[in-house]
C-alpha cells in the first residue's frame, strides 16, 4: 500500500461523493497561494473591558506554536488567550484573538510572519467553534490527468464544472460531504487519533510514547529524533537531539526524566486543548467511516431514510445537537421536505457513552463501523483526565459551500515556489509542473475543511491537499 493510502485508510478519508476524475494537481506550493480569513461573530467592545481584542494573521504558523509564542510574549499562560479554532499552517490566517492581557502589552508584541491589529477591549471570551464561518481563496497548481499529462486551462474548468454539476445532482445544490480534513489527525503524521485511542483505554504509557515516537513525513532531524525514542525510550540523549521547535515533545520527555512512571503528568504537558483533540481525532475517524460506508452502501447523505437521526441547521450553517430526532415513517416525507430545503441535515456519529444512536439500516452502518475499528465496546470513560471523557454527538452528513468561484491562474516562476513543488514529482503523486493552474474561492461554515471540498474536484493522495 502506498504512504498516501495509508495516510488516508488511517484518517477514514476514502471514497468521493459522487464518480468521475478530477484535476489533480497540489496544494500549498507556495505559502500564500492558501488564504484563510474568519468571519467572525461580533464582538462587543467596552474600554473598561479585562480583555484584548485583535485580528491577527498569521503567515506558515500552526495554531497551537502561535499560542504559545504569543503567552510567552504577552507574560501570560496560553490558557488566557482564546479563539474559535485551528487554521492551517501552511497558509496566511487571519482571525480574531482574544488575550488576557493590557491593550497596550498585546500591541508591543513582535513575533516573525505575525501581523497584530488591535481591535478593543472587551468582556467577552470566545470559544472553539464561535464564529460563522471562513472564506477561502486557494491556488491549486500542476493540473494533470490520471497519467501525469498536464491538463490544461479549459480541460481542468470543464472536470471541476462536471463535478458541481454531478454532486448537484446526487447531494443537492451547494453541498458536499462534511468529511473531517487532514489537519485535524496532524498533517503528514497522523498522530492524534492514534493517541487518542490510548486515552480512552487509560493506556498513559501508549499515549505518551506515540506522540513522542510514532513515524510520519517530517524532515530528517524530527525522524531521527522520533527514530532514537522508539529504539531506546525517553534518555537524556533523546533530549540533545530533540529538534528545538518540538517544544511539547520536549516538555514531555523532561517531565519522564524528572518523574519516570508519572505517564499522566507527561500527558498533561500538552496544551488543554490539544489533549482534547486526540480523543476528539478517534471519533472524527469513525464519522468519516460513516461516510464512506453509507456511500458504498448506496444510501443517501443528504436525504433521509427510516432510522437516521436529523437536526436543525442553524442560520449559521451548525447543526443544533440539542434538538435531534429520529426519522419514523410517519416523519419521514415532512423531514424529507426539510432537508431539502436546508433546514435540516441527516446527521453521523461522533462516537461517546451516551450519544443517540440511529435505527434500522443506518443504526448498522454505524455499528460496523465501530466493530470494524474495534471500539463497539468502548465506553469512552477517562479516569485519570475526567474532562476528556466524551459523551459523543452528532455530526451532519453534509454541508454547504456558498459563493463557489474557480478561475485559472498563470504559471507561477520557480523562484517564488516552497520546497515541496522544487522537489519534484515523486512516486504516487498525481501533479504536473506544466499543468494548469486554478484559483478557488468559496465560503463555508465553521467545522468544515476546505481541504476536504477540494479534494472531491482534485482526487489527489492527501498529501497533495
């Protein structure tokens, strides 16, 4: 099996929501060709407020490092800063931040690729999901046919118009299937779900050890490193030659050292938030697994069959999970209406203790695929971290991309291109330096993964995305 499939078997992210070949082509060759701005629910400014408010855009800076180079810098700890959610690294961000800390210390913050612009104070904190939604414009380069034979302009508008209009058809207009993206499981390693598993069988040993040791595409020092942690364990030598911007990694292996059987306190050094994640990766894994055997089982996603549990679609796009309902027969026609108009969505599961769970067929699909991944007996209780035991929820089966535009773009000169795209094509990889070149732009809701849009029209290996 090649990296890319298993990158993909390894996340649930197989199979394509209506048939037909894409554009092929890669991602990300240059650091601005991936443009990400939030929109962001208003925030109500106050002078007397304890809070600073700022938009910041960030240019090839994950989320989590910009947290912490910018607590360091403001004196404060990266659990009083707060924004409404991860962005790629690989790209320019901007989003709004809010930090605990004076207006006027916020301002003075220097930090490489890192551009602050100070909105006010206020009162008001921000969660994880707390903003309506992101606009996107994306560059995809290198357009080829399944062969590798670049593609050109008008071949690569006529695939991608093909696919609108197919995925139209089958799913309804402006949706496509809310497959979890990539970065959520950890951009070429796909770390996070399997951690998360060792969490929720209380396995600290297992957790801390795949996160400091498990293989992935990262760059020669960081393999090296990974490489000396699975041969001879957590050792002070593994700590010389730790690459210096794995700060997290570092601060488990020192805590090991100090503390040789505290596997929970080494967990624990990892951000809050990030801990969450690993156990919230597992169940992202099961929902695209969902999916894909729904579509395989040919049944639909976005209208709803006997047994499937819908929810309410809110105004901005999120599904209400307070509010589910199983379809009877008796619903069925009334609820069929109102998915189709939007208001409501046929939703998958985000496995935990006490989710609804459908009935009849779709009860089953979901069944397997816990069966299958080995979790059918799971009770996603976590003793030593009582926070990251998760209930489960609900996850709508698609979702909607609005303002869809794609146009070509020139050829690019080498000169201005990242490592990726100098490197050449490599074995698997489905792209060509002489293929066209298409700009996207689109909108979606908060929760939803342009990558994984992109990826219906572009049928690439993920590590293309």
């Amino acid at each position: 099996m090649s990296a890319e499939d298993s990158l993909a078997n390894a996340i649930g992210l197989t199979g394509y929501a209506v048939d037909g070949e894409g554009i092929g082509g890669v991602l990300k060759s240059r650091v601005t060709d991936f443009r990400v701005d939030e929109i962001s629910t208003k925030i109500s400014l106050d002078p007397r407020g304890r809070f600073t408010a700022a938009n910041i855009t960030l240019t090839n800076w994950e989320t989590n490092r910009f947290i912490g180079k910018l607590a360091k810098a403001c004196g404060i700890s990266r659990n009083r800063i707060f924004f409404a959610g991860t962005k790629d690294k690989r790209a320019v961000t901007r989003q709004v931040f809010i930090i605990d800390a004076p207006q006027k210390r916020v301002a003075q913050v220097e930090i490489p690729d890192v551009e602050i612009e100070i909105i006010g104070r206020t009162h008001q904190k921000i969660g994880f999901g707390n903003h309506k939604g992101n606009r996107f414009t994306i560059v995809a380069r290198g357009c080829c046919h399944p062969d590798g034979s670049p593609m050109t302009e008008s071949e690569a508008m006529d695939r991608i118009a093909a696919i609108e209009a197919a995925m139209k058809e089958k799913l309804g207009s402006e949706l496509f299937p809310n497959w979890i993206g990539p970065q959520r499981f950890g951009a070429g390693r796909p770390v996070t779900p399997v951690v998360g598993r060792h969490v929720i069988t209380n396995d600290w040993e297992g957790a801390v050890m795949s996160y400091l040791s498990m293989e992935g595409d990262e760059n020669e020092d960081v393999s090296n490193f990974r490489k000396h942690v699975r041969e001879n364990g957590i050792t002070e030598e593994g700590l010389e030659i730790i690459p210096h911007w794995l700060g997290f990694e570092r601060d488990m292996m020192r805590h090991m050292l100090a503390n040789p059987e505290d596997w929970v306190g080494a967990f624990r050094r990892l951000p809050n938030n990030l801990q969450l994640m690993t156990v919230h990766s597992l169940q992202s894994v099961a929902f695209n697994k969902t999916i894909k055997a729904r579509i395989d089982a040919e049944i639909p996603l976005s209208n709803p069959i006997i047994g499937d549990i819908v929810g309410r679609i809110d105004d901005n796009g999120q599904l209400e999970t307070s509010s589910t309902v199983l379809v009877e027969e008796r619903t069925l026609s009334r609820i069929l209406r109102n998915c189709q108009l939007g208001r409501l969505a046929v939703t998958g599961q985000l496995p935990g203790s006490v989710m609804s769970k459908p009935t009849g067929t779709s009860g089953k699909i979901e069944a397997d695929v816990l069966e299958e991944m080995g979790l059918s007996q799971t009770t996603w209780q976590v003793e030593k971290i009582g926070r990251l035991t998760t209930k489960g929820t609900r996850r709508q089966l698609v979702t909607n991309f609005s303002e869809f535009q794609y146009e070509p773009v020139p050829i690019a000169g080498e000169e201005t291109m990242g490592d990726k795209w100098l490197a050449g094509v490599k074995e698997g990889e489905l792209w060509n330096p002489e293929g066209a070149c298409i700009r996207f732009r689109f909108t979606l809701p908060s929760g939803s993964y342009a990558t994984t849009l992109l990826r219906e029209f572009m049928r690439t290996p993920l590590q293309q995305l």
